[in-house]
C-alpha cells in the first residue's frame, strides 16, 4: 500500500502517520520525491484493507501497489533513484558511470597499473574480485582479506570508489570495511540470507541478474535488500544463458527498457560477462547505452593473456579508452553523457 501525502503535509503529520502503521505491526518505508512525499506500507494486506488509513492528516490518497516487488516499483518512486557511491559519484543522472578494472585482483602492483589507465580512460568505480565464485574448484579464488585490503589501498591513492563481491553473508561486515560498494554476483542473486543481511546495511549493492533469472525475480531480489531499509540499489543486466553458445551468456539488452518501466532503480550492462569475449564487449557497450542503460562494467587487464581469471574477456587499457571516447557520441545522440 502507498500513503501518498499532500504538497503541504508537515514533518509533525508525517512523523504521526509513521507512529500509527507502526503501532499496527507495519512497517513504513518513506520516499521524499521532487513533488511529493509518499510512505510505502508493507505488511499483512487484511490489516491494510480494514485500517482507513485515508483519515490520516496530510493524506490526499491511498493506493494498492500492483507489483509483488512493493518498495523497488515505479508506482512507489515515480522518479528514478540517484544513488550516491560516494568520492563524488552518483549513479541514475544524466552522467553514465564507468566501473573497470580486473576480473580478480592478484596482486597490488597489477590491481594499481590496471587502476591508473582506467581512471584516466573516464572510470570512476574500480571493480576487483577478492573473493571468486568459480566453476571450478580448481581455479583461483582469490585473495579474500588481502585482496580487499589491495583495492582500498588502490582506491584511496586514486580517489576511486570500490566495488567487489560478497559471497557469504558472514563476510558482509569484512567487505563493507573496505569497500565502496558490495556486489552480489549472479549465482547469489537468490541467496535471501545474504540479500537479507546486506539489507541492514546502507552500502550501495550491485546486484546483479542470476543466469537463469526472470526480471521480475530479479527485481523481488532487489526488494529482498530494500525491505532491510537499505535503497541503494544499483541494478545490473550480465547475461542470461539460453541455447545459443557462440557467447558465453545472451545479452538480454531489452531488458534495461523493462526494467526503466517497472522500477526506479538504476540498471547498468556488464557486456564482459555477457560476451565472454573481448571482440564483443565494445559493440555490446554501445548497444547498452543506446537503449539506456545508467552506466558499464567492463573487465580489464593489462595482460589479458597471463590474467588468472577471464582474460579471454579483458581489454586492454588502449582498448578500453577508444571504447570510452566511442560512447560519447552514442551518450549524446540519447541525451546522457559520459
């Protein structure tokens, strides 16, 4: 249910409001909109329907929110949300964020060489994974603690914000120490535990879309870390595994317009993943742009063929910062920069 409240509601009617759905066992969730105010009430529906919440001072209506994702729709957010990163960067304006850097960090003086030519190509956001969910027992898996210490150090000397994931939800509080911002993978998208746990937190998440994954449950995994108290919440589209093998996942590009419709969460496209082949990354980025995506995230090595994890995928920095200039354009020809 959607408390949607006057222009000229004050602070003592809406701190009144939030009091009373409290004392009904519910919980209230408020969104401050250019416009207006609305609280968004989750809880049991039978309570909603007999609780004339419409006699509340400094309420003009009370609306049903259709989508079984409550707190991450478009009818709770009319506007879409900006998320603050910090360092400076935003995420959801007009500005497109660019996130880079290698698929794992290996070792501090590659993670900082990769850093350098990123941050000069355009990247605001250095990614880096300490901790690698792989399909292999066998492969790297990263450095854990060392790693994360190696990207803090590498983002503080930069003035880059951060991104890696987080794979446990007893990690979430070690990770949150040392970075920015904490991403859920594909293959956790629909680990509820670790979404819950992130909720109590208020890091920006990048959650990205599990490989077999509808959109809608993509976007119920978002409102998993929302129903926390925790809305910052980046979206990001990988790739879907479907019959065709010539990439290693499909790109479901239609699915950032889908999502702009049904949500107010920013989405980002993440080509490497989605082509698993570097040939394929710059095409796709433009493609991602074009059809409105909030920003990238792009693997990138500076020796893709001695990478220990997904090289085949990587750029190198030259190549990265032609593909950055080439956005330009494309930015402009739909009304966003880079």
């Amino acid at each position: 249910m959607i408390i949607v409240l006057r222009p000229d509601a004050t602070d003592e009617q809406i701190n009144h409001i939030i009091e009373r759905v409290q004392k009904l066992g519910l919980k209230p969730h408020v969104s401050k909109g250019t416009e207006r105010t609305i609280i968004g009430v989750i809880g049991p529906e039978d309570i909603l329907r007999v609780t004339p919440l419409e006699v509340f001072p400094g309420v003009e209506q009370v609306m049903p929110v259709l989508a079984p994702y409550k707190l991450v729709s478009r009818e709770f957010r009319k506007e879409g949300s900006l998320i603050d990163l910090g360092k400076g960067v935003k995420i959801g304006g007009n500005k497109l964020v660019m996130m880079a850097g290698p698929c794992a960090i290996e070792n501090y003086q590659t993670l900082f060489d990769i850093a350098k030519e990123v941050k000069k190509a355009g990247a605001k956001v250095l990614r880096g994974g300490a901790f690698k969910p792989r399909s292999s027992p066998y492969s790297f898996q990263g450095l854990g603690k060392e790693g994360l210490e190696y990207l803090k150090k590498a983002g503080d000397e930069l003035d880059m914000v951060t991104v890696s994931e987080v794979m446990d939800s007893g990690d979430v509080d070690l990770v949150s120490r040392y970075v920015d911002v904490l991403q859920v993978g594909a293959r956790n998208m629909q680990n509820f535990h670790l979404l819950k746990e992130i909720g109590q937190t208020k890091k920006p998440v990048l959650l990205k879309r599990g490989l077999s994954s509808t959109i809608k449950e993509l976007l119920m995994s978002a409102e998993y870390i929302a129903a926390g108290g925790n809305f910052n919440i980046i979206l990001c589209e990988r790739g879907i595994r479907t019959f065709e093998d010539s990439t290693r996942n499909t790109l479901d590009i239609s699915a950032v317009p889908v999502i702009k419709q049904l949500s107010h969460l920013p989405i980002i496209v993440d080509p490497s993943h989605a082509a698993g082949k570097w040939g394929l990354v710059a095409p796709l980025s433009r493609a991602a742009v074009a059809c409105g995506a909030d920003g990238l995230i792009i693997e990138v090595h500076c020796h893709p063929e001695d990478a220990l994890s997904d090289g085949v995928q990587s750029l190198i920095p030259s190549n990265f910062a032609q593909l950055v200039e080439s956005l330009k354009s494309v930015a402009r020809a739909v009304g966003r920069e880079v």
